[in-house]
C-alpha cells in the first residue's frame, strides 16, 4: 500500500485513527450537509442527515479535544509560561498537564456514567432507530484518549531534557532557540 503510512507503534495508529476519523467526519457532513441543502430545494429532506449529522458532529468534537491534546493546539497561556526558566516551563507543564490529564479522565468517567444511563434508558434516535448511546459514547472516547495524551505529556517531560507541550510537539520556545 503506497501513500498510507504504516503505523510503527500504538501511538501512531492512534493518530492515524483520529486524523482519519476527524477529516473523514468533516468531509461526510460538510458533503451530507450539501446534499441535504439540494434535497430541500426539490422538496425532499433527508429524514436521517440531522441525526447523521449530529453523529458526525459528536465525531468531529471529542476526536478533537484529543487531537488537540495530542498535537499541542489547544488554548493556552503562553505570556506567563515563555517568560519562565525551563527549569519552571517543566514544572509548570507537569501541574498543568497532571490536573488537565485528571480532569479528562474525570470527565471521561462521567461520559461514561451517561453513555450507560442513556442505553439504559432504551433511548433511540427519531429517525434511522439508532440506540442514543452510539451518539453520546464518543464524548468518553474523546475525554479518555485526551486524559491519556496528557499522561504520555508527563511522561514525555519526565524522560527529556527540553520542555514538550504535549507527547509530540516541543514548546515553540526551545525550537526557536535551537534553530
């Protein structure tokens, strides 16, 4: 297979996975959405592209808290933390890295609690009679893989000397340093 990198560890799978889920979702409902637009202007709704859509939307948000975790763009307070010593950007990144990695896996433990409450409940979309539950899980699965990339940060910054934002980007500080 040519063109399609071939993953060389878990991790790397994973960010295949989440690329491949994040752009796949906003191209199905960027398209889903475009066709939907055509069918009204004929008379005919899609019935099923609101729920589809709201599938592809829960997609797109919570493979992306976890994206962003992995790739170091999410909102941050970088005025404080570049005036720091490296010796603090490290400290800094632990607490900050160990309280956000606490918080998703918080927040993944409540999305789960939902996600059985829900499937529990026999809930079920209007329109294709989906279990509700298929929807809201991927709001666990974002949080988990975010709480996990935060841990791989703490890691990251235990085992190397530079300051790392997150398990695959150094602080833009060092590179600018060094280069």
């Amino acid at each position: 297979m040519t063109g399609i990198p071939r993953p060389t560890s878990g991790s790397k799978l994973l960010d295949i996975l989440e690329t491949v889920v994040l752009a796949g979702s906003v191209f199905f409902l960027s398209a889903l959405m475009f066709v939907n637009v055509i069918a009204r202007g004929v008379g005919h709704s899609l019935l099923f592209g609101e729920e589809i859509g709201m599938l592809a939307m829960y997609l797109i948000t919570f493979f992306g808290v976890s994206y962003a975790a992995r790739k170091a763009r999410h909102l941050r307070m970088g005025a404080i933390f570049d005036l720091l010593s490296e010796r603090n950007q490290k400290i800094m990144m632990f607490i900050t890295a160990s309280v956000t990695s606490l918080v998703m896996l918080y927040l993944g433990y409540l999305a789960i609690r939902y996600t059985i409450n829900v499937q529990q409940s026999g809930r079920q979309s209007m329109a294709l009679g989906w279990p509700f539950w298929v929807f809201v899980i991927w709001a666990a699965v974002g949080f988990f893989m975010a709480g996990i990339h935060y841990i791989r940060t703490i890691i990251k910054n235990i085992k190397e000397k530079e300051v790392w934002l997150s398990p695959e980007e150094r602080s833009e500080y060092e590179l600018s340093v060094e280069d």
